[in-house]
C-alpha cells in the first residue's frame, strides 16, 4: 500500500532525484515566472521561520537556505547581487546599520 504526501512548495533543483534515490515517486511541476516569484516569497517566509526555530548548531544551515534563497528571488525580480550590494551600500551610508541594536520605542510629533 502506498502513501501519498502533499507538499506543494517550492523545492531545490536536486531534490526530486533525492526522492528517486530514496525509492519514491515525485511528482513535479515547472512554475511560471510570476507563480515562481510567489513560490520564492513563501519560501523565503518558511526559510525565515525555520531560521528562527533553529538551536545554535543548525543556525548557518539555515541561514545558507535564506541566502540560496534570497539570490533565487533577486535573480527572479530581475536584480544582480552587485545590484543589491550596491543599494544596501547607498543605504548603509544614509541610515547606517543594525550594529548598536537599536530599538525604537515611540516618537513624539510636536502640537
């Protein structure tokens, strides 16, 4: 008797020849460009959570899957890392960074 598993998400290049390996039929679908650009931001989001519930030892596992996944999503929108490196730098100087850990609570506008 078999067992079926819905997964619907997006998955790396290699995995359906994992499946293969395993002994298990996968079945696949190639997206379109703007269902893939969906698929990349609900990735990104399950990539973030797992990130998160991470302990200390799986942590840069983790963060190599947002990183994998963050250049899948640039490349989709049409985006270079150059490109990216180059607006974070134009940022970093105008706003700075997140090194003092910076919390804003609230602001006050004058009456």
């Amino acid at each position: 008797m078999s067992t079926t598993t819905i997964h619907r998400k997006l998955v790396r290049d290699g995995i359906p020849a994992v499946i293969k390996e395993n002994g298990d039929t996968a079945v696949v679908d190639v997206l379109s460009h703007e269902d893939f650009i969906e698929a990349l931001f609900a990735k990104m989001a399950e990539e973030l959570a797992e990130l998160r519930a991470a302990g200390p030892g799986e942590q840069l596992e983790e963060l190599a899957d947002v990183h994998e996944t963050f250049v899948a999503l640039t490349l989709a929108l049409g985006h270079n890392g150059a490109a990216v490196r180059s607006a974070a730098s134009a940022k970093f100087i105008d706003r700075g960074a997140f090194k003092n850990r910076l919390w804003l609570e609230s602001t006050t506008q004058p009456s």
